[in-house]
C-alpha cells in the first residue's frame, strides 16, 4: 500500500510535468527529456 500511494503521485507529478514541458519546452528552452 506504502509503494502505491507513493508512486501514484509521483507518476501524476510526470504526467503534469511531461504536458507543461510540451508547452514551455520552446519558449523556456527546456530539454524535452
């Protein structure tokens, strides 16, 4: 249950960072890792 809930955020987290990176990527100049 412990390695659920911790990685259920953490994938959420990259997720969220993965779509915003698409979008600032370019502009900011973010390597699209």
């Amino acid at each position: 249950m412990i390695k659920y809930a911790q990685t259920r955020p953490l994938l959420y987290m990259q997720a969220c960072r993965r779509k915003r990176m698409r979008h600032t990527r370019a502009r900011n100049g973010y390597p699209s890792s």
